[in-house]
C-alpha cells in the first residue's frame, strides 16, 4: 500500500505538493505530540506497549484493533522507527485527502469562488482534517476507505483498488463506521425512484443481510454481545462515564438530546478553549456552525428550487446517524473533534453545494 502511495504522488501538480508538505507539517506535530505524551494509541499500534516477541502475526487476524497491529506487525519485526510508521500514514491519510477532494471536484460541478478564491480550499485545509489523517492510527486508512466508497459512488467505478480495499478496511477496522454508512446509502437507494422497485428492494434486502452481519460484528467488539436494549443502555452510559477524568470531559448525560448533538457537532467552542489546541478547533467549529446556519437559511429560503441529489442526501443521513450513535458513547471534545473528521468535511462541502444553489438563486431574483 505504501508503494502504491508514493507512486499515486507523482500524478500531482504543484499545489497538490503544496498541500501536501503543509500535511506533512502535521506528521510532524502528530508524532512530536505522541512521543512527548509517552503512551498513546499510536504506541500500541507500532508494538511499543506491548511484547510484540510474545505474539505470532495471526495473533492480531481479526477485526477492530488487532488488525491495525495485524498490518502493522511485519514492519515492526523489521525494526523499522516509530516515525517511519508516521509517515507511511500520514501519506495514506493524504492520499485519503486527495482522494475526497477528487471526489468533491466531480459532484460539485463549477466551484464556488469568492474574490477569486475557490471555497472549497477552505475545507481542504481544515487542520483537524489533516491532525487525525497524519497520525499513526485508524484514522488515516478510515478516512481514506470512506472517501474512496464516496468517490466510487459518484464515478459510478466500483471497480478500482482504492474502492475495493479502501471498502474492507472501513469494514474490518471499524464495523460500525461501515455499519452507519452502509444504513444511509441503503436507506436513500430504497426511496430513490430513478431505480426499479425490483432493484431497491433486492438491494435493501442484501444491505440489511450485511447491515445484520456488521452489527453482530459492533456488539462483539463492544462486549455488548447480543441485543438487549438494558445491556445496550448500561455500556453506553459506562462508556460516557469512562471519560470523566479526562480534561475535557464533557456531561452528556446531564444535556437534552438537542444539546448533545449540538456539543458532539460543533464544540468544542471558545468557551470550552483550555489550551491551544481547543482554541483552534474553536475556529474550526466556529466556521462550520457558520456553514449549517448559511445553508439553512438558503434551504427554508429556496427550498422548492434546491436539487438535493443522490450524494448529498447520503452525506446528510450518514452524519445524522452517526451523531444520533456517537453522542450515546462519547463524552470528551477531544474525541468529538477525531470522530467528527470521518464525516464532517463531507458535510462541509454539501453545505458549500447548498450554499453554491443558494446564492445562484437569490442572484437570479435580484
């Protein structure tokens, strides 16, 4: 994978390079940021808390975790460096990066300039985009699964390597990430009458075969074990309470189901600020509630002239479910702003297509 990488680097121009050494910036923060704390997931991944001499390879065969360390397990018996496994991420998560700007190009058609600046640069840079996607970690190959899944389904190639892998790791490393997106691209293709009925529902009846199998797989990894709604309720509420002594705990099960949502989709805010890094992801957050409430507005404003296609409608329910699945688990703004980075920068640029439309329509009636 890491020679595919390298050689996917060539076909770019210079301001893909461009973005591309300010990632790089990041592959360095991230891993200064993780030597420096001394334990960390990253850690785990490269066999640094661990006696990797007391395991074989398929040890580490199966689904979630282990298999992070699966793939990681030969270039930690070669000895490679702790940084080595940085960089070879980092450039997976890039390459993930490109791969969604690729597939923002195609579905967002003439881009959205202003002052001769195209908006979606904008999102492109985000740094928590490129913090989580720099780093030693699942993050780096989710993101890129996700938006290889994204880019295939707006080509309509489901034949590439990126579309096949990128696919299997999302469903091999996190179940439950494949599980929420597969729910919302079954659940738009059933209402979506430009297909047969004879072929939504053979593909609904397939997806919910597969949805079934990927949430035996969630309640294995997440010793709920089988659906019980008491035992389904006391794990989540542990989860929540497991984040009580971190620094940046969050009391969610104290807030309203609206206020959970709100502080998962768009805290942490600059009261919430600690420290530097919570001060920039103030900013970051500041700018895509600023985003909700512009495409809001233009959506009750010209809602009968708005084209809500096939992409934006999977964009949208793929992020209201995971919010509706995170905020039962979650309660540290650190984690929000990691978790958010699978789905928020394609919300972004659906906000942006809305907001395109939008300010197409309000110059038309001026």
């Amino acid at each position: 994978m890491i020679g595919k990488a390298i050689d996917g680097l060539k076909n770019y121009d210079k301001k893909d390079m461009l973005l591309f050494g300010y990632h790089l910036l990041f592959i360095l923060i991230a891993y200064k940021l993780r030597v420096d704390r001394g334990i960390s997931d990253a850690h785990l991944y490269w066999g640094k808390s661990i006696d990797i001499n007391q395991h074989s390879w398929f040890d580490f065969a199966n689904y979630g975790t282990n298999f992070i360390l699966f793939l990681n397990y030969p270039f930690i018996k070669l000895g490679l460096p702790f940084w080595f496994g940085f960089l070879m991420y980092g450039i997976i998560g890039f390459l993930g990066i490109r791969k969604f700007m690729d597939w923002a190009f195609l579905v967002f058609g003439k881009p959205l300039q202003y002052k001769g600046f195209n908006l979606l640069y904008l999102v492109f840079f985000l740094p928590n985009l490129h913090f989580w996607t720099a780093s030693l970690g699942k993050e780096a190959l989710l993101f890129w699964g996700i938006a290889s899944v994204f880019y295939a389904m707006a080509s309509h190639n489901y034949k590439t390597f990126s579309f096949v892998v990128g696919s299997l790791l999302v469903l091999i490393i996190r179940p439950h990430v494949a599980l929420m997106l597969l729910a919302a691209i079954a659940l738009i293709v059933l209402f979506d009458s430009k297909y047969s009925l004879k072929k939504r529902i053979a593909f609904f009846t397939f997806a919910l075969v597969f949805l079934s199998m990927l949430l035996y797989m969630v309640f294995q990894l997440s010793n709920i074990r089988y659906w019980n709604w008491e035992r389904i309720t006391y794990f989540n509420e542990y989860s929540i309470l497991s984040f009580k002594g971190s620094g940046t705990y969050v009391p969610m099960l104290e807030y309203n189901y609206f206020y959970k949502l709100f502080s998962f989709n768009f805290r942490p805010l600059f009261f919430d600020s600690i420290n530097v890094w919570t001060f920039f992801g103030s900013i970051e957050n500041c700018i895509v509630l600023l985003l909700h409430g512009i495409a809001l507005f233009f959506v009750v404003k010209f809602y009968a002239k708005i084209t809500f296609g096939q992409w934006l409608k999977i964009v949208f329910l793929f992020t209201f479910i995971a919010s509706l699945l995170y905020v039962q688990r979650y309660a540290n703004l650190g984690i929000f702003m990691r978790t958010k980075m699978m789905f928020q920068p394609f919300m972004m640029i659906a906000l942006l297509f809305i907001i395109k439309q939008g300010i197409a329509f309000k110059n038309l009636k001026d």
